[in-house]
C-alpha cells in the first residue's frame, strides 16, 4: 500500500464519513470554557464504581474466569463502551480505555486506548506526567481525566455519549503560565486483533477525511464472534487532520498548531461511533454534526439527563445509601442497549461484563428491570416491556401456534435463522409482566402503554392456563415447549426449570422426584411439557398478575373485565393460600401433580415467601413465614435471604440457585415483610444485605448474586436486575 492511499485530508469531503458538510472550526486559542466538575450530582456520586484498567488482549480478560475484569461505561443505549486507564499505565495515558465494542452479540475489545492524545512543542512530545500523577474520576455520565504537563499546561480529557451509538470526546489544552505556547496535537491507537481465525482478520483500520475507521469483515461463529461486513467504528474530528495508517496501528495529526496565550485553552473535540449498517450511519451522520457543531450544548445536555436521573434515583433515599443508589443507576444505563438486529425497541441485557448476558434480552430480567428503571426514564422502561412483547408468539405463528400468547425466555441480535445460537424459545419465563406494566404507568401515568400492553399480557395469562395447567384445576406448572431442543425428557425437565428461572433449584432435580408429563389440546395433540409439581412462586405470581390486569382494566374503563380480573385473582390467591401452605413446616412449598401432596422432603426455598409478596397469604401464614426469615439458621444469614434455606440438606452457599442470595429474591422477602407490616424487620434485614454484600457499599460491582454465609460476590458482575431492584430497596418501599 502506497503513502498516498493511507491516508486522507479532513479538509476533503470523503463520501461515506459520518461529518461530510461542517464546516471546521480555526485553531485559534479562546478564554477558557467553563468546566463543571464538582455539581452534587457528579462529586458527591464519583468513583462508585471502579472504572480504571486496560486489556491484556482483545477477548476480555476474565479475572475471576468469567468476567470482563474492567468495569467499563457506556450511555444512551450504545454497542461500546469505555473505562479510564489503571493509574500508572503510561502507556495508556491520554486516551480513553478501550473501546469495548459488541460483535453483535459477544464483547470484545477494539484497542487497549484507541485514541490517545499526544501534544508536542517545537516538535518534541510533552510528558503527560511532568508535573504530577494524573487524576482518573468516573461521574455519573461521564469520564474524566486531568493531566498536569508541566510549565503551566494542563490538559483535561471527558467522555459523553451523545447519541446512542456516539461517544463526544473533548481534549481542553489550557496555559496557565504566563508565555504563549504554540501546540502540536496529535493521536494514535493500534488495534487488538483476536487470536483465532476468522476473526483475527474481522477490523481492518482506513482513514477518512476527518480521522480514521475501522470496517469489519463479515463473520459468522455462532458462539463467540457475529458481525455482517457492515460494522464499523469511526473517529471524526472537528478539526482538519491528517491520518496516516500503517497497519494495525494509526497516527492522526491536526493539520495547524494552536496557539494560547496566557489565560487561554482550546478544545479539541472528536467523536467516535459504532454503527452496525450504513443504515445506521445515515441516520447517525446528523447527530454527529451536532455534537461536534455544538459540543458545549451536547455536553450540557449530557450533564442536564444525568442530573435529573441522580435526583430520581437518590430521592427519599438514606445519605448512607445514596452511593449504592447512583451506583445502581450507572449499571442499568451501561448495560441499557438501543435498538438493533432483531432487537426492535431499547432494552436491558443482565450484564456487559459477561459474555454470555451481552447481546440478548430476558424476559423476567426485563419485568424487574423496568421496575428500577421507571424511577429515572420511564420512556426507556416502557421501551424494555415492547422489545420482548415484540416477539410475543402469535396466532398465526407457522411455527408454534399452539404457543400463542407465549413470551420467549431470550431474545437476541441475531434469531435462530441468522446463526443466533442464543435466542431461546425452549421455555417462558414467571409471569411478572402486568406487575412491571403496572409499575412503569405508576411512575408515568401513560395511559396509553396500558391500552397498547393490555391485550397482549391478557393473552399471556390466556397462554399459561391453556399450556401449563396440565390437570386443569387452577394452579399451573413450568414446563417446556415442542422447540426441537427439548428432545427428550432430560431436556424438557432442563427447560422447565429455566423458565422457573431458577435453574438448578433442589426443587426441581430429577433424582428428589421431578419429571415432565406431556399437555395434550383437545384435538389430542402435544402441545408442550409441564414439570410433574405445581409450583407456589408461579402461581402467587400468576394471581398477582391477575390483580394487576384488574388495575389496568379499571384505569381503562372496562369495569366488567377489571370484575373478572378480580375474581379470578381472589381464586388463584386462595388456591395457593389453601392448597400450597404447610403448617407443620410454617412455610409455602410446591406441590405434587394428581393430588395434595406437598414437596416438603425438598426443603424450603426462598420461593415460599413470594406469596407474602402477592398478598397471598394469610396473617397467620405471613406470621409463620417470617418467623423463617428471621431465622439465622433459615433465611436470617449473614447476607439474607439465601436461595434455599441454610437449614436444607441441599444448601450450598455458592452454587447458584442452591443457596446464594439473588436480590430479586430479597426485593420480593423484603416487600412481603413490610406488606404485612413487619417494617422493622424488614428494615433490620435490609441493613444486613447491604452491609454485609460483598463491594456493594465500596467500589465493587453490583453483582448477580452472594454467597449467604460470607458475603462474598458471586457471579456475574454489574448485573442489571440486582441494580434495578436495589433502587425500590433502598427507599423502603412495600
């Protein structure tokens, strides 16, 4: 390759790049701009998570053997993310770490710090470092970093986003001495490549008129690496600059010196973006023009959302928590994914920092994440509920139309006719969907998202009954679908238990009794599996629902359905109250299939107090439930509220659904307890989750779940619905 097909003029308008037609601004010198980093909703809130560190390589690196060790950032819905440099990594100084970008459905890491700024003075490279260690700060929304070079010049460098798939970088050169400095800029950054063909030859960096690209190949391994020769990332600066590209790495220059005179700074401003279509790059091309037009306004904005989310979330929270708060807030907006692929609306994944809960979107995740999430943007909440109602199975499927009404566990980038291995319509998951419905119009009394959702959760509940209720009498049971994945009993059994979403609960292992009995429709044919119990979460859930159908019918006038929502309730709430509670044991348990045999043998697990939650059971029930929950040797652990009660033969404290703390399961105690007016308990109990959860009050990730006994985080880190149901937590609320 030739000099001269390397590189690119910013002053030439190149077709194809994101800033075609604005106009570059002079690099003159300017008083400096006013910078505010010490507002209440950024200083008091910095650093609650610790965002420093770089890669080793392109796949990321799994300190614990399952998560990305960086705990990065991202806004608005963006496929790439940041973090700051680790203190003392020169080497990664001046730039932004990362980016982290989402093949698809998988993350993986572009670069170590893609685009590290360099100054220079009469053509020598000024040190970062000569007047002092730097200073790395994460904000709420935004990245910092402060750089003391010495002699009277100070450069400070912030990340935004300021669309969904652009991130705004502004670099602020200011002199604070009293000589005029004449200034060089420049940038540069080598790719990561991953090790294994053929995705080691997916990026390949070009430059363009205004900085530098990267395109990806076309690759399709279903399991680690899915992009359609359409992606690409792009840095556009607001400045003419030359680019030069020498293989895997590339060297930007600005095209004039600037020059400062005592008391003056220039801001140099980029954005960088990651598109998957040129589809995308269309409709991107003008939010990229005006946050390079209006960079000061973006920013402004940018801090204007975030103060604002800060507020909503902190409100009527403890100061002593109120970290734990923004901390949640940071998770949910970083794992917060705009719409792409089969992805029809903005959604939630569980987590950015681990592979495998990326790219895809669960439905009971979803439920409880809304939740949270309606509290600061309720918009993007009502967002979350459509992008799996979207693919809600419908009469006319030719594939499932016996699943009509159905919900899918997981939906992803890709579906299965696209090598999406991870889409998963084996199973559902527990209906909590009128419940997160309801929630979302209470915080944004849209009465229209409950006309749109109302005939869609009717026929949900309608899907249950007709699919999971296998003998008829009320109280339904998790089961699996015809997919071609449940094959055989073993599998069907595999995917009842997902869509009770507590994989390997005791409750459910084929050697204490479980199996899977087919459901027939009145034409005699298979219509799908349930397991061979019914079991008491799903059904306190289901009346639940019912009550909430109820609320939802009433607000829309259909008083004659809100009567029969009600009805039906009350009958689903006394089924369970009657015919799932054991006295002898105090406690609410699954039950058999064919008769009234209750599952005792299989100890108590946390789902027995969800019927506290729905209002299910009786003051004499709820006494007896909590009597357990207070109970050191039960559910009163260390961290409270383990999966399976400390008590079981089959607790371990560590494996998953088997004992570990999930705070979806505390939120659930925790509402039930203050339901029946047990405040103090509930207040004593929350004190000791927050306490004693491993990095939840420092700078440690949110995690997926925590070891009862030790407090230790277990899992995935930076896990969405922990973050969303912390927030109603820490307000006390029912």
């Amino acid at each position: 390759m030739n000099s001269s097909s390397r590189r690119a003029l910013a002053v030439a308008l190149v077709s194809g790049t994101l800033l075609a037609g604005i106009t570059a601004a002079p690099a003159s010198s300017v008083p400096p701009r006013p910078v505010d980093r010490t507002d209440a909703a950024s200083a008091d809130y910095a650093n609650v998570l610790d965002r420093q560190g770089s890669p080793n390589a392109a796949y990321p690196d799994e300190a614990d053997g399952r998560n990305n060790a960086v705990n990065v950032f991202a806004d608005r819905g963006a496929w790439h993310a940041y973090a700051l440099p680790k203190t003392g990594d020169t080497a990664a100084y001046g730039g932004f770490t990362g980016p982290l970008y989402i093949a698809q459905e998988y993350p993986w890491w572009l670069s170590k710090a893609f685009s590290r700024i360099q100054l220079t003075e009469s053509g020598a490279q000024l040190d970062l470092t000569a007047g002092g260690a730097p200073r790395f700060t994460s904000q709420p929304g935004r990245l910092l970093q402060s750089y003391d070079l010495g002699g009277g010049l100070r450069l400070d460098l912030e990340l935004r986003f300021s669309s969904q798939r652009t991130a705004l970088v502004r670099a602020e050169v200011r002199n604070t001495g009293r000589q005029t400095r004449t200034l060089g800029a420049g940038w540069t950054g080598s790719l990561l490549r991953p090790q294994e063909a053929p995705m080691k030859d997916a990026p390949q960096l070009k430059a363009t008129g205004r900085g530098v690209g990267v395109d990806f190949a076309k690759v399709r391994k279903t399991w680690d690496y899915l992009t359609d020769g359409t992606e690409r990332f792009e840095i556009t600066h607001r400045e003419p600059v030359l680019t030069t590209v020498d293989g895997d790495t590339y060297r930007t220059e600005a095209a004039s010196p600037v020059t400062l005179k005592p008391g003056r700074s220039h801001s140099f401003d980029w954005t960088e973006s990651y598109t998957f279509t040129e589809a995308e790059r269309v409709k991107e091309a003008p939010a990229v023009r005006s946050a390079l037009a209006r960079p000061d306004a973006s920013a402004a904005s940018t801090d204007a959302r975030w103060r604002r989310y800060v507020d909503s979330v902190t409100r009527g929270v403890p100061k002593a928590d109120r970290r734990v708060a923004v901390k949640s807030l940071e998770t949910l907006v970083t794992n917060w994914r705009g719409a792409a692929g089969r992805l029809t609306h903005d959604g939630i994944t569980p987590s950015i920092s681990y592979k495998w809960f990326t790219g895809g979107l669960w439905a009971w995740d979803t439920w409880k994440q809304a939740v949270g999430t309606a509290r600061f943007e309720p918009s993007l909440a009502q967002d979350q509920i459509r992008s799996m109602f979207d693919h809600q199975i419908r009469a006319d499927s030719t594939t499932r139309p016996q699943d009509a009404g159905m919900l899918p566990d997981c939906v992803f980038y890709n579906d299965p006719t696209r090598e999406g291995g991870n889409w998963n319509e084996r199973n559902s998951k527990p209906p909590l969907a009128a419940w997160a419905v309801w929630e979302v119009y209470a915080k944004s009394g849209d009465r229209r998202f409950l006309r749109e959702m109302y005939p869609k959760l009717q026929a949900y509940q309608a899907w249950w009954y007709r699919n999971r209720d296998h003998d008829g009498n009320g109280l339904a049971e998790y089961g699996a679908t015809l997919d071609p994945a449940n094959d055989s009993p073993e599998e069907q059994l595999v995917a009842a238990a997902w869509e009770s979403g507590m994989d390997n609960a005791p409750r459910f292992d084929a050697a204490l009794g479980s199996a899977v009995v087919a459901n027939k429709g009145a034409d005699g044919k298979v219509t799908g599996y349930s397991v061979n119990q019914e079991s008491v979460d799903l059904n306190a859930y289901l009346a639940a629902d019912q009550g909430y159908l109820a609320k939802i019918a009433r607000v829309l006038g259909a008083s004659g359905e809100a009567r029969a929502w009600e009805k039906r309730s009350r009958a689903t709430h006394a089924a369970v109250r009657e015919r799932m509670y054991d006295p002898a044991t105090g406690w609410f348990h699954d039950k058999a299939l064919g008769g009234d045999q209750l599952l005792t043998a299989r100890g108590r697990g946390i789902e027995g107090a969800v019927p506290l939650w729905s209002g299910t059971a009786s003051k004499a029930q709820a006494q007896a439930v909590r009597g357990k929950l207070n109970d050191p040797q039960e559910f009163a652990t260390k961290v409270p509220f383990p999966t399976v009660a400390k008590s079981s033969p089959y607790f371990q404290s560590t494996k998953y659904w088997r004992g570990p703390v999930w705070l979806d399961q505390a939120y659930f105690a925790l509402g039930g307890l203050r339901r029946y007016g047990y405040d103090a308990d509930a207040d004593a109990l929350t004190g000791q989750l927050l306490a004693h959860a491993g990095g939840l009050k420092g700078q440690g990730p949110i995690m997926e779940n925590y070891d009862p006994l030790t407090g230790a985080p277990l899992n995935s880190t930076n896990f969405s619905w922990s973050a969303a149901l912390l927030l109603p937590m820490l307000t006390r609320e029912k």
